[in-house]
C-alpha cells in the first residue's frame, strides 16, 4: 500500500508508491523524506560556489582560504601546491573481486582537491570560480573584472557592487542580468544604457528614472519625457546615498513590477 508522508522543508504531501517501498527494503535504505524535486536538487547540489571557509593545506600546513571546510573526508592543497609537480598522485591498487564504487570512493578519500578554483587573478583571495580578476572581493563565477565587491556570474565589468549576471559594464550597483551600462543603479534587464535608476527593460537609453521598457530614450521619469535642465533639477534633489531613501525607492520599483506583470519584451 502506498504510503504519504509530508515533506519537512517544503511542507508538500507526497506519496512512496509499493514499489519503491520494496526496492529501498532490498538496498537497505530507509524510506525517503523530503518530496522528489528536493531529493534531486541535493543530489546536483555538489559544486560550493557561494561558501568559502578558513582552514589548513593538507600538503604544507599553512592557513588557507577554501571551498571546503575542515569536515571533508578528502585532502585539500593550495592550488600553487595542487598543480605543481611537489607531490606525488594518489595510488590505490584495483581489485576486481571488490565492488568497483566502494574502490573509487576509497580512492576519492585519498585525492586532494584544490582549494580553490581561481587561476589568474591579482589580489583577490576571496573569490571562487573565477579567474583574470584583479582587485576583488566575494566574487563567484565571474572572470576579467577589476575594483568589484559582491558579483555574481559577471564577466569584463569594472567597479561594480552587489550585481549578478553582469557583462561590460562599469560604475552600476546592484542590477541583473544586464550588459554595456554605465553608471546605473538598481536595473533589470536594460541593455546599452548609461546613468539609469531603477529602470527595467530599456534599450539604448540613457538619463532615465523609474521607468520601463523604454528604447532610446533620455532625461525620462516614471516613462514620462522631461527637459534636460528639469530632469537634472529633480533627481539632483534625490538623495540616493541615503539607506532610507534607496530602500524605499527599490520597494516601490518592484512593487511596481509586480502589479504591473512586467516582463522582458
């Protein structure tokens, strides 16, 4: 008979039909508590980008920053100490009568891994999956940025903060999934654009404020044109280096997209 059970973290009711039943009671395993979409999420979940911890190489004892922490079963070298010819491969002699997996899991139990995958980069020991990067911090899967703090899967881009999915772009803070800005703050989706605030989905314009889905535009607040001298008198009198004030801005720009239903043209 089939059996339900309720998923812990995402509170679902979900069904183990006879049949799994039987094959866990045959492998020896317990029967399976979190709904089937979560189980394969853990099981893909084996790459760390985001997580970095301190911890000592295996190889030469110094103090290291890694992707893995002191828990894992396998050892971990500095990349300088990884790649280079100082130590010798792991060797484990195969036996045939043996299970295969439990020898390569023995195997994987003795091979160091690198602490971290960042070759090329210039003063940037707090990143990881990245590389060609110079002056750096708490950057991921992103490559040729210089003077950048807190990225995500961002690539050329010069000092720019807390962004994610980037590409050739300079001076913009916290905006997604964008490329070829400069110096905007707060956008999704604009391309081509220079000196945007909270803007989404614009195309070769510049000088803009809330607005959306606007191309080739300038001096435009909420998608309504203004004179060059009247637009630079009303966002002159925005204080956007104030918390309260961006805070507020950034609530009421994706409110906004919300009830709106906007959507990447």
């Amino acid at each position: 008979m089939n059996r339900q059970k309720i998923c812990p973290l995402s509170g679902e009711i979900f069904e183990i039909s006879d049949q799994e039943i039987q094959l866990f009671k045959k492998m020896g395993l317990k029967d399976p508590i979190y709904v089937p979409k979560i189980r394969n999420a853990m099981r893909m979940a084996f790459r760390n980008e985001r997580n970095l911890y301190i911890r000592k190489c295996d190889f030469s004892g110094e103090r290291i920053i890694s992707m893995y922490n002191e828990s894992h079963r396998f050892p971990v070298y500095k990349y300088d100490y990884w790649l280079s010819d100082k130590r010798n491969p792991p060797c484990l002699d195969y036996n045939p009568k043996k299970d295969f997996f439990e020898q390569y899991g023995e195997l994987q139990k003795l091979t160091p891994h690198a602490n971290l995958f960042a070759p090329y980069n210039e003063n940037c020991a707090y990143v990881s999956a990245a590389e060609k990067n110079k002056n750096c911090y708490m950057i991921y899967v992103t490559d040729r940025c210089e003077d950048c703090y807190y990225l995500h899967t961002s690539f050329n881009c010069r000092d720019c903060i807390d962004s994610a999915y980037l590409i050739d772009s300079e001076l913009c803070y916290e905006c997604t999934d964008c490329r070829n800005l400069y110096h905007c703050r707060m956008c999704f989706l604009c391309d081509n654009s220079s000196n945007l605030s909270f803007c989404f989905d614009m195309r070769g314009c510049s000088d803009c404020f809330m607005c959306y889905g606007l191309r080739n535009q300038k001096y435009c607040i909420q998608n309504q044109p203004f004179a060059k001298e009247e637009y630079e008198k009303k966002i002159k009198d925005i204080d956007f280096r104030s918390y309260i004030i961006f805070s507020d801005l950034k609530e009421k720009f994706i409110k906004e997209i919300v009830e709106n239903n906007l959507t990447f043209a």
